[in-house]
C-alpha cells in the first residue's frame, strides 16, 4: 500500500490519463465530433470558428470539473464500503443504525 500513497504524493499517479473507454459508441462519437469540427472549420469565418472553439473549451472545463466530482464521490463510496466490509459490519440484512 505504500507504494500508492508514495505515487500519489509525488504526482505520479494520474488516474485521468490512463482512461480509454473501450464503449465503441465513445469511438464513434470521437470520431463524429473530429468530422464536424472539420466541416466547421471550413465553412464557419475565422472569427466564427474561434467562438466556437471557445465555446467547446468552456464545455470541456464545465465537464472536467463534473468528472472530478464524480471520481472524488465514487472514491468516497467506495472507501465507504470498504470499511463497512472490513469493519465487520452486518451486511446480511442487519441495519447498524
């Protein structure tokens, strides 16, 4: 375990730039958002285009902030019940309030 929380304090570990997803319809869109913003480029004016480009960069941070939250709550979950599992809590029906 020390090992991780070693990666995690120097900056090493970086969750976000190992995610792929292996969803073909990811893929697909991808390549649907690359086919438009061509198209865009070239019949959008310079100044146009560069809206627009601003405007997918604001979606990109909004969305980027939205994942993060989503990770930190899914980590919490998930270190929430790991020590409800490793605290010996009763998991077969039993409540603990």
């Amino acid at each position: 375990m020390g090992i991780v929380l070693e990666k995690l304090f120097y900056g090493d570990l970086r969750p976000n730039e190992c995610i792929l997803p292996a969803n073909s319809e990811y893929l697909s869109l991808d390549q649907k958002i690359s086919s438009l913003m061509d198209a865009y480029h070239k019949k959008l004016s310079p100044e146009e285009y560069d809206e627009l480009e601003n405007l997918i960069e604001l979606l990109g941070q909004s969305t980027s902030i939205y994942s993060a939250a989503a990770y930190t709550e899914g980590f919490r979950l998930g270190a929430l019940i790991m020590i409800e599992v490793f605290g010996g809590t009763d998991l077969k029906g039993g409540s603990s309030e």
